[in-house]
C-alpha cells in the first residue's frame, strides 16, 4: 500500500480568500537573499567617514547576529505555511520582529556591544523585501486538485476554497492539476497505485485524503478507535519539557510586568459589583487531573446554594449576552484580560500559556459521556489560549464541542513551536477583535 506521496504547500486565509499557490525562492536563497541584506549596510556604514562602529568588531558581531535571527526567521516563516489558517505573508513581519527583538534582548542581557543602526536597518530592510518577494511571486489563483474516485473522498468535495475534479481513470491528462488527492488507506487497484506512482516521479504532489481535509479544516477528526494510531497524536516530550521552563519563566516576566495593570483591573471590579475579585472554578487539566483556575470575575458573585448536577451544569455555561455579566466583566471577557491571574496556574505548572483550554469539572465529565475520545485532550497541559479557542472562540453545546477537539487533536498532532507561534499572533488579533467571547 501506498504511503503518502509529496506535499503540498496550502495557504488557507479563509473561505472566501481561497487557497494560494505560492512559488517563493528556496531556504538556502532566501537566506543569501538575507546575507546581502545585512551585508549591504554594513558595508555603507563602514565607508561612512565619521562612522565610530565601522571599524570596530561591533560591526562584525552585529553582522553575524542579524544573520543569525533572520535565519531562525526564515526556518520559521517556512515551517508555517503547512498550517490552515495561515496567509504567510501576513507571519512576515511579526516572524522578524521576534527573531531580532530576542537577538536585542540577549544583547542587553550579555552586555554585549552592538550597532543599533544596523540591527534597525537589517530588520526594516528584511521586512520590507519579503513581504514584496513573497507578495510577487504567489499567484491569484485557486488551487486545482485531482481526487481518484476511490474509497472515502466525498467530503473533500465540500471544502472551499478549492476547484476539486474526479479524474475520470488513470490515463487522465492532469497536466492543468497542482496536485492528486487520493484515500491511500484504501485498497486501491495495481493501475491506480502505478498511476499515482508516476504522478510523483514527475513531480506532481500526492496527497493522502485524511491530511489534506486535516489541513484544509484544522481540524483531527477520531470516530472509532480502529481508525487512529493515538502514538501520532502524542507530543513531543522534548518540546514539552523546553515549553514547560519556558512557560514558567515568561509567566514570572509577565506577573512582574503587569502587576500595576492587575491591581487596577481588581479596583475596578470591586468598584463595579460586589463580591470577590476573583473566580475560582475546579476543572479539569493534564492527565485528567483537576486543579483550581484563577480569573478575574466577570460576573455577579454567586449565592453559594448548589443543587443537582443539572443545575451545576448549567450555571457552568456562559450563553450569548448572559445576563450575569458585569459592565467590567464584560470588556475583561472582550479582551481577554480576565485571564491574567492564570498566571498563577501557569506558575504552580497546572496549566501552560497555549494549549487546549480546560473545562469545568461537572462539562468535562458531561462531554466525556457524551463524546468518545474526550479525554486523550488532557495528554498536554491546558492553555490560557489555543488552536480551538482562536477559530471557535467560547462553545458549549456538545456538537461544538465535539468540532473544537477535533480542533485540540490537530493541535496535539501538530505540536511545535510553528504552532505555537501562529496562536499567539491568532490570540492578539483575537484581544484586538474580541472574536468568540461571550
């Protein structure tokens, strides 16, 4: 059986923007392309008469430096456009900005001397040139694929974005396609796998159906347990262990940072209605274990009475313009603000900065009666933000719920920093719009 054959490289920015086909220069140019965009000012700094860096070493660490962050740039704007929801062009900027922004940060933190100039030019400069390569060289146009009328692929059909076409049999021209999809899990005749075989010797991308609806949707779909190899959903422990002591440190920074804004927020909530300044709610996180969640409250402050688990179940739920919302409560929801003193949870190691976003307890335990596979969400810590809630924002309803772990498992399977770093660009755009709250 066939296993799966080439890639294909998707952009998706939506339905209506569509899928786009781009031919943007390799790593290895795009990184020399990079070399003569810091190389190039350095030398004009260093014809300068009156330039005080030009002659020194400083201009050849800050060389080495800018060339160094607008690589791990590059690596990373690469790495991104496997990802739905992702215009790469839009990653440009904040991917440089990130990579020169740590490679200053590390500069200060080593005292180490270096040309604020060159490193301003360098970014600008790169910025500036890849957007517009990038720009250039990706066509308008919609990606045509070919689908072997073979087992499952019927639903392909229905994704946007896209002009699907049957191929008629295996002597079908397909000299006007960009790439073949075809279920290589199905038994597919000798002719078929042949053709699909030929396809790939002549460079024509094949794609297995399941990861191109993966990739199309965002979204991991788990029916039945003989369907999955639950070991490719699994993270990668060495990442974990590294985002772990990352989330902890860049927890610390920020509880120090925003401490002045924290205690405003808490003034204006007890201005605002009376009660405590913060809700706790048990829910569930990793491994299924429970612990205790922090966030600045929304709402009216509860009477205390507690009745059935129907009624717990249902004070759980936050409807669209739920009357128990605050004036406060209600922009800290729309920005997201409420969820600063998950600090502290990030902090004690019960949650991390990203990841699938933890339930109630008494919806956990609902959902997982109700949906197979429920748990295997907990196999990563849960986020203050994640892949689900930046396409979904707030669900309840079980259907909703059962589309945003299919979201979670594509998350769990794509585990990287790649994806990491596309969920918080997606979550500050989200605190900007104010996108899925309620």
């Amino acid at each position: 059986m066939l296993m799966k054959i080439g890639t294909i490289r998707t952009g998706y920015s939506g339905a209506d923007a569509g899928l786009w086909t781009t031919k943007v220069p390799t790593v290895r140019l795009q990184i020399l392309i990079s070399l003569l965009l810091v190389l190039v000012p350095a030398l004009l700094m260093r014809s300068l008469p009156n330039a005080e860096e030009a002659g020194s070493s400083v201009l050849v660490m800050t060389v080495i430096g800018c060339l160094a962050a607008s690589t791990v740039s590059i690596l990373l704007i690469s790495n991104i456009r496997h990802y739905p929801g992702v215009e790469e062009v839009a990653y440009i900027g904040p991917a440089f900005l990130l990579s020169h922004g740590m490679l200053m940060a590390i500069w200060i933190l080593a005292r180490m001397p270096y040309s604020r100039i060159l490193l301003t030019v360098s970014l600008l400069l790169h910025i500036t040139v890849f957007v517009i390569m990038h720009l250039m060289m990706r066509r308008n146009r919609r990606l045509r694929i070919g689908i072997v009328p073979e087992g499952s692929y019927g639903d392909l059909l229905a994704a946007p974005g896209v002009d699907w076409r049957i191929l008629e049999g295996p002597g079908e021209q397909v000299d006007d396609l960009d790439a073949v999809s075809a279920d290589l899990w199905c038994d597919l005749p000798d002719e078929w796998e042949r053709t699909l075989a030929r396809f790939a010797l002549n460079g024509l991308p094949v794609y297995h159906a399941k990861h191109l609806r993966e990739s199309l949707t965002g979204r991991v779909e788990m029916e039945r347990l003989s369907e999955n190899t639950f070991g490719t959903l699994s993270p990668l422990q060495a990442y974990m262990s590294v985002k772990h002591l990352v989330d902890w440190v860049a927890a610390l920074a920020a509880l120090i940072v925003l401490a002045p804004v924290m205690v405003m927020i808490a003034a204006a909530i007890r201005l605002g209605s009376p009660g405590p300044v913060l809700f706790r709610q048990v829910r569930v996180g990793y491994r299924g274990g429970t612990f205790e969640v922090y966030k600045f409250r929304t709402m009216i402050a509860d009477d205390g009475q507690r009745g059935c688990s129907a009624d717990l179940r249902e004070a759980a739920i936050t409807r669209d313009n739920d009357c128990r919302i605050t004036g406060v409560g209600r922009y800290l929801r729309m920005t997201r603000l409420d969820e600063l003193p998950q600090l502290l949870n990030v902090l004690k190691g019960e949650m991390s900065w990203i990841g699938p976003r933890p339930e109630a307890e008494v919806l956990s335990r609902w959902y997982e009666s109700e949906i197979p596979f429920y748990r295997y969400r907990h196999i990563v810590r849960p986020g203050i933000t994640g892949w689900a809630q930046v396409h979904q924002g707030h669900v309840t309803e079980v259907a909703q719920v059962r589309e945003k772990l299919h979201r979670d498992f594509y998350y769990i399977k794509n585990f990287s920093p790649w994806i990491d770093f596309i969920i918080v660009i997606c979550t500050i755009r989200t605190m900007m719009s104010g996108f899925g709250s309620r």
